[in-house]
C-alpha cells in the first residue's frame, strides 16, 4: 500500500509541476480582487486522494476521508484539512484531474483481444437466432 501511494503521489506532482503553471497562465483575471489564499493542502495531495479513494474498497468518501486519510494516511498527508474543507477544495481540482486521466490514456495500438468462451444461454426466450443450435 505504501509504495503505490507514494508512487502514484510522484506521477500525480510530476504532472503537476508542468500542468499548473501553464493552467494558471492561461486564466483569466477577475475584475473584483478576489481573495487567493493557499489552501495548506498541495493540489497534487488532493488529487492523489481522490484517485486513491477510487482505488480502494470504500463506496464512501466520508468514511474513507476520515478513517484512511485521517487516520492510517496520516503520516503521508500531515496537513490534511477537515473533511468540510476538502470537500470544498474538491472542485478546485477537477480541471487538472481531467487532464492528468486523459495524460494517462495510452494511444490506441489496433491490437485487441477478444474472449471467446461460450456462454450458454438456459432459457430459450434469451438465445439469439444465430445460437439457437446452442440452446441448453
């Protein structure tokens, strides 16, 4: 567990390191000064949690938030915000989330694999025409 976390820590900051200041070059500016302050949390952290959860065997984000990251991910994320502030902060992270999964696609490389084990089919009503030499 270690290990993937701190790896999949290094590709999320790797990227970015190159994504946010391009990001943040190309907004525009608001015409009302608008506050800006940092949050403690580092965008990279907060991304690598949310893949994280995805990878894990939690269906919710609260219960993951606040017995994984609070708890046994302390030692990795030590700044880590309440669970009300995180939420907040997700949104803020969602434009360079969708670059960094379509950065992680890979190109199409024409080869596929298909499996071809025989399903039977036991009640006549949901054969296809063509398999109804196979029905049970």
């Amino acid at each position: 567990m270690d290990t993937s976390l701190i790896g999949l820590f290094c590709i999320v900051d790797d990227f970015c390191q190159v994504f946010l200041p391009h990001w943040q070059a190309s907004l525009l500016e608001h015409q009302d000064k608008q506050r800006n302050k940092p949050s403690r949390m580092s965008t990279s952290e907060i991304m690598t949690i949310m893949i994280y959860f995805h990878q894990s065997h939690y269906r919710n984000f609260k219960h993951y938030y606040q017995r994984e990251v609070q708890g046994h991910l302390k030692k990795y994320f030590p700044k880590a915000v309440s669970y009300n502030r995180f939420v907040e902060l997700m949104p803020t992270i969602l434009l360079p989330l969708c670059f960094f999964i379509a950065a992680q696609r890979k190109t199409p490389t024409g080869i596929y694999f298909v499996d071809s084990t025989v399903l039977r089919v036991c009640h006549h009503k949901r054969s296809h025409q063509t398999l109804r030499a196979m029905e049970c």
